[in-house]
C-alpha cells in the first residue's frame, strides 16, 4: 500500500536517492531540507513528479505535518561541513531527533534514524559488531557530530522504551555513488575531483591504509528493509560493504576508469595530513 514519507535532509547525497526510491515504489514523499549542504540540483528531477513535495525548513525548530513514516536523515555528514558550525550540527542532531520523535509519537509514525560509524568512535574492535559501545572522545574537534548522533540514539531508545515509538536505527558506514557534494572532503570525491581537474592524487601515508565503501544504492534498499520490517525489530544495525580494499587501490581504481586524466598518485606523511586538517578548520 502507498504511504506518506517524510525525508528529512531528503536533498542531500543519500536522501535525494531514498527520495527517488520512495517514489518507485509508488509513495508520497515530503522532502524537508534547509538547503545548508542538500542541493536542489539533487532533486531536481523529482520535483514534476504529483507524489513529490518539497518544504524548506530546518528541523531544529518543530514540524507539523501527517505522514505514516518519518526517515530522520537530517544533519551535515562531511568533516568540512558538520565542523563549519559545530553548535548547530550538534543542534540538529539532538533538537531534529527531538522535534522528529515528537512528531512520530503524535501521529504514531514508525521513524528510522539515519545514525552513524562514527559512533564508534576511534575503535579497537575490528570490525565493529552493533554490541561494541566504542572509543569515543566527547570534546574533540568531530565531536559536535559523533556525539551529535550518540544522543540522538540514546533519544530513539528512551522514547521507545517510554512513549512506545515504533523505531528503528542504522548505523552507516563509508557510502559513495551520484550527488555527492565534490567538495564534501572525503576521499571518493576527492580523489575523483582531482582526477577529472588533471591534478595529482595525494595519498597520506603509504596507501595500505583499508576502508569499506558501499554503493549508495545499496544502502537505500537497506533503509528500506529496515524500516519495512514487520517484526518490530528497532535495530541498531550496521550497513556497509564488509570487504575493505586499501586506498591506493581506490586511487589506481579511479585512474583507471578515468583514463584521460593525466593524475598521477602522490604520497604524503600524515604530519602533513594533520595541518592540512587544522587548516582548513581554522580557514
């Protein structure tokens, strides 16, 4: 049967492609975004579509409206982006899921929390079951997101255990695909950005360094079977690709799919990588 959603942050990378999903299988999507790091160009090809709506608001501040399910996606994901503002990426993190529950809880919604790796913090479990509580550091300069997304869980399950609010939690891990931001500081764009600008691949450190990259794809369809599920199972589950390759791979992968590129891949110490971080903290 069609339902109402409603995406928060549904122009962003992954919630523009939720959005799209949501629309195949014959919904009404609400699209709700502030537009801080979302982008209409995202979405565009949604908006003539007659089950698409879009509302520009900030979920910091509360929301009104009746839907049958509530994909809470809302927040600044990028080291760049999420450390512009730290006060209002920890804001949206705890006042969005706040206003969200409310609202779930009022119209007795099911709503998913699109939650984090990161969470995890600096781990010294490998790889990380949903049972590990993590290494985490609550003053750090990523903190306003990691424990952004720590107390919007920690929100989820006290409004499970105490209004009765049908949740579910994820937790994601490394994603790429279209519509991310080129300049979102990861390494999938980076690496791409300066392949395709004819400028050298810089690889901190000597390469072997592994990480896990999933198609976005392919995280949507488990948002989908999470928040479909008919058993009540509130999660919180990992999602992500369980086969890591190392990052000059990734480097040579790019290169080669982009053969005209005159890039070449360079490497640097990881004292440079941290000046290179403060930098563009500080900038």
């Amino acid at each position: 049967m069609s339902k109402r959603i409603l995406v928060t942050g549904g122009a962003g990378f992954i919630g523009s492609h939720l959005c799209k999903r949501l629309l195949e299988d014959g919904n009404e999507v609400l699209c709700v975004d502030n537009f801080f790091t979302g982008r209409r160009q995202n979405i565009y090809e949604l908006l003539d579509n007659k089950n698409f709506e879009l509302l520009r608001h900030d979920i910091v501040s509360p929301l009104h409206v009746e839907v049958d399910q509530i994909y809470n996606l809302a927040c600044p994901a990028s080291p760049i982006h999420y450390q512009f503002d730290p006060v209002q990426t920890i804001k949206t993190s705890v006042y969005g899921a706040t206003n969200m529950l409310g609202l779930a809880k009022r119209i007795k919604a099911t709503i998913l929390q699109a939650s984090t790796s990161e969470v995890y913090g600096d781990p010294d479990v490998h790889p990380q079951p949903e049972t590990y509580w993590g290494k985490v550091n609550p003053i750090g300069i990523r903190s306003c997101y990691d424990e952004g997304k720590r107390c919007a869980e920690t929100l989820f399950f006290d409004y499970h255990r105490q209004a009765k609010v049908d949740i579910r939690v994820i937790r994601i891990f490394n994603t790429y695909g279209p519509n991310m931001h080129p300049s979102d500081g990861r390494v999938v764009s980076n690496f791409i950005v300066q392949a395709l600008n004819n400028k050298d691949i810089t690889i901190y450190g000597d390469g072997s360094q592994t990480r896990s990259f999933q198609y976005v794809d392919d995280l949507v369809e488990g948002m989908v079977r999470m928040m479909n599920n008919n058993s009540g199972f509130t999660g919180p589950v990992n999602i992500g690709n369980p086969t890591e390759f190392t990052i000059k791979e990734l480097a040579e992968k790019i290169l080669k799919l982009i053969p005209d590129s005159k890039s070449k891949i360079v490497f640097e110490n990881f004292l440079r990588m941290i000046l290179d971080k403060e930098s563009q903290i500080l900038a």
